[in-house]
C-alpha cells in the first residue's frame, strides 16, 4: 500500500509560517520602534556596490548555500513571491480556470539579463573606472537606507499602492496569462543563483526504482519540468528549473522517486527542443516582437511616479508583451486563442476577441500617456541633477538648466495621473535655487504636509516663510521640530539656531 504523502501540505504550511513571520516582523516595529531591516534579496547590490553588509545579503548568502548542498529548497518552501503563484493557481483553479504555461525562447533570457545587470554589471562598470573595490562595512540609521536594524521599517518598501499592484500583477495576472511560476521562469534574477548553485548540489530528485513511465510526475510539476524523461535518461532530475518541491514524489503510484543525495547535475540538461523539452509557442519573429516590447515596458514602467520598482516591471514586461502578440495576431490571423479562449475564428471576432481588443487598447493609450510622464520625469530629472550638483559646488545653476528642469518637473505634475512629492521636492528645490521663494511656497507646503516628519523640509519651509513676511508661522514652525523628539537630533539643532536668529532679528527691530 502506497504510504500517504503530505508534502504539498507542509510545503503550504512553511509558506504560510513565512507570511506569519513578515506580520511577526512589522509587529514588532511597530511596539519596540526598532527591529531587524527588511529581509530584501535585492538589498545584495549594496553589498556588491558598496560593501554595505545588509540583512538581504546575509539572507541571500544563506539561500545560496543551501541551494549548492540541496537544491533549490528555497525557491519552494521560503518564497514568498512562489506563495503568492501557487496561491493565485490555486484561486484559478478554484473557479474552474487552468492556466496554460507559455513557451518562449526570448522571455527565457530575462531573468540571467537581468541577474548580470543587478549583481554582475555594477562591480565590471567601477573596475572599468578603475575603482577601488568597496571595503565592507555595517551602516546605523544615523547613515541612511542600509543600515542592519532600522526604525523605519518602509524605508526601502513601496507604499501600499505600488505593494498591491506588484501582488496582482506577479500573482494572478502573470500566472493567468503565462503560466504557473511564470515569474520565477522568465523574471527572477535570484533564481538564475540559485540555479547555478542547484548545478553543484548533490541533493537531486533521483529514480530509486524501475519507472513505468507513466507521466505521473511531469504531470504535477508545477515548474513544467518532463521529470520522467529525465529520470529515464539521467536517473536524477538535472533541469535546474526543478524547485524541489517534491509534488512528483508524492504522485508516484510505485514509490520509484525520492530526494537524494547523488551526482550534481553540471551541465547536463534536458533540452532536446528547449528547456521545457516542447516546441516553442512562438515563432522567432514574434519573439522577437515580445523582446522590443519587452524592454519598450521597462524603459516606460520603471521609476514611473517615482514608484515603479524594477522587479515589478519585468512582471509587467512579460505581461504585455504576451498581450502584444496575441494583438498582433488578432490583426494578422484568421484564428487566433489566447489561453483557453478562442478570441477569433474564421476571421470574425469574436465576443471574447472584442473584449479583449478593447483591453488592449486601453493599456495601449496608457502605456502612452506614462510614457509621456516618463519623458518628463527623465528630463527633469536629468537637468536636476545638473542644478544639484552645481548647488553643491556653491556656483549659480545655469538658468537654463533651471528652466528646463522647472518645466518638465510642472509637465509631469499637470499632466500625471498620479502626483509624487519627489515632484514637489525637486522642483522646489530647483525654484529656491533661482531665488523663487513665492513660487516655491506651495511645493515645499505639500512636502511638509505629505511627509510632516521631515524636519528637514519643515525647517525649509520655516524659512520660506521668513522670507515671504510670515514670520509668526516660521516660528510655530520651528517650535514644532524642537519640541518634538520624533525629529532627529541635527534638525532639533538646526531649527533652535535659526529660531535664536530670528528672535535676535525681532529684538534689533524693537530697539
């Protein structure tokens, strides 16, 4: 008798721990005001530009050490973002929807692009300079975003937003569209590492016994690997997209798979016609349209509203790029499908075909509307930095430089869907460096209203104040951050010395 197997059950359980421990995480935040920094895996690049030791590097070296012993364990059973996959395939499933995987020999390219561009590009871009290599160090919160505990728990975060966004677009989204662990296959940089350390690792799913052949196992893994041709042909499961999850073992009517410890994979590999041993979806034309497409949404997306964060686009990246083609088929074939659903037949569309094509129309109009914003957004900030850094040097701007980062920054506040006050603080920034104390009022107001714990940009406001005559607010302003200890020290400082000026001011008057 089959003895039962509970994996897929502890597996769910150890994901489910994993969320718990993220709300254990901004629980105790938010009772001590001070705890461990977020645990991100991109927080590496600090490591690796800077020699910033972060929590995210020491949580990536760990993950990439048990996948060059294991496997990729990690992948599947501490993931959140394979979480929220198998969580929406779950959901699809639940209302009668199966996803269909889609196969393409371009997108397979993204997730090692853009794991060479992340960890890879920085350290060959400073020895091309000919800098020095960093030397290793811890930051406090007294130096900013990399510090190893924090008492801003968001500080590397993106708002809530920008958060459920992100959840929607890896989860259902993609995995409708694409298929289940779509992202984990065409846009996880971290699972090109872990994938290289799984070719080292002597844990393998391996045959233990004569296999029938039956299939079983290809048909329950969920990351799309022909398990039982491999088993067959190399005794071990090699492909390094196998995550371990031990849902083919669990099927197996005979018992005749299990994890073991035996020969690495190296580079043997299953890829008789591709990686997912199958025809491709896509002719290599069209693949080559979803390319352009592709880096079309990253060039657009990406810091859109001083947001957008890079792995969220390579998410949306796949998405329209798949939308793109099956528009583009829509235009040129008689029959076409997208999934499941037959969009057009004979050369009629149909009901599904309209509802899509209007869809793709709309996401076309907004995809040209941020690109608009992002022209903007670039440019000024682009003539911004310009404006800085002479700033810096204690030199007038060029006032074309002004002009010109003044005007894209008003474009992209008029015309923006959305409002940013990294907007706001530019270009306020840029109108009190042409002396335009007036005009910058407003934009230094709306800074200090968004993010009143800025004392900074209170103390900058506090003097705007001063100088536009409203010296009663200026002080009620500077008596709010030395009163306050939710400010920092050096503000504290800064706000008591301007506020003993401006008191020395009104003596003198009078006198």
């Amino acid at each position: 008798m089959k003895r039962p197997r509970n994996y897929a059950r502890w597996r769910a359980a150890s994901l489910i721990g994993l969320y718990l421990l993220i709300v254990a995480h901004v629980v105790h935040w938010r009772l001590s005001g001070r705890t461990l920094a977020p645990v991100e895996l991109n927080e590496v690049m600090y490591t690796i530009e800077l020699g910033i030791i972060t929590v995210g590097f020491l949580f990536m070296m760990t993950a990439f050490l048990s996948a060059a012993i294991f496997g990729r364990f990690f992948c599947s059973w501490g993931c959140h973002i394979l979480a929220l996959e198998d969580g929406s395939a779950w959901i699809l499933k639940k209302l009668g929807i199966r996803p269909k995987p889609i196969r393409s020999r371009i997108l397979l390219l993204v997730a090692p692009i853009t794991a060479f561009y992340m960890l890879v590009w920085p350290t060959l871009k400073r020895m091309a300079a000919g800098g020095p290599a960093p030397s290793l160090k811890i930051f406090t919160d007294e130096q900013g975003w990399a510090s190893f505990v924090t008492e801003n728990m968001w500080r590397n975060l993106p708002g809530p937003w920008i958060s459920a966004i992100t959840l929607a677009s890896v989860g259902l989204v993609i995995v409708y569209l694409l298929g289940t662990r779509a992202f984990c296959t065409y846009a996880c940089p971290y699972g090109v590492v872990f994938g290289a350390a799984d070719r080292v690792a002597p844990g393998k799913i391996a045959a233990v016994g004569s296999c029938s052949e039956c299939g079983s196992c290809t048909d329950a893994c969920q990351s799309h690997v022909r398990v039982h041709e491999e088993l067959k042909q190399y005794g071990r499961v090699v492909n390094t997209a196998c995550l371990k999850d031990l849902d083919c073992v669990a099927v197996c009517p005979n018992d005749n798979i299990a994890f073991r410890f035996t020969k690495p994979s190296g580079f043997a590999s299953w890829r008789k016609l591709g990686r997912f041993g199958l025809p491709y979806d896509f002719t290599l034309a069209e693949d080559l349209f979803m390319a352009a497409v592709f880096l079309a949404t990253i060039f657009v997306f990406r810091g859109l509203y001083d947001a957008v964060p890079f792995l969220l686009t390579l998410g949306l990246g796949g998405v329209f790029a798949y939308i793109a083609v099956v528009t583009l088929r829509l235009v040129r074939d008689p029959d076409v499908d997208m999934n499941r659903y037959a969009l057009k037949r004979e050369g009629r569309l149909l009901r599904a075909g309209k509802a899509f094509a209007a869809f793709a129309a709309v996401l076309a109009l907004f995809t040209a509307h941020s690109a608009f914003i992002r022209y903007h957004e670039t440019r000024a900030q682009a003539a911004f930095d310009r404006v800085e850094q002479t700033v810096e040097r204690g030199e007038t701007p060029s006032a074309e430089d002004a002009a010109r980062a003044a005007s894209h920054l008003r474009t992209a506040i008029r015309w923006g869907l959305f409002r940013p006050v990294g907007l706001d603080r530019r270009l306020a920034s840029v109108l009190l460096a042409r002396n335009e104390t007036a005009a910058a009022e407003p934009h230094v107001r709306r800074v200090v209203e968004l993010q009143p714990e800025d004392g900074d940009w209170r103390i900058t406001l506090a003097a705007v104040l001063l100088t536009t005559g409203k010296v009663d607010e200026a002080v009620g302003q500077l008596d709010l951050v030395i009163a306050s200890p939710a400010f920092s020290e050096k503000a504290r400082s800064a706000a008591r010395t301007m506020l003993a000026q401006v008191r020395a001011a009104q003596r003198e008057v009078t006198h």
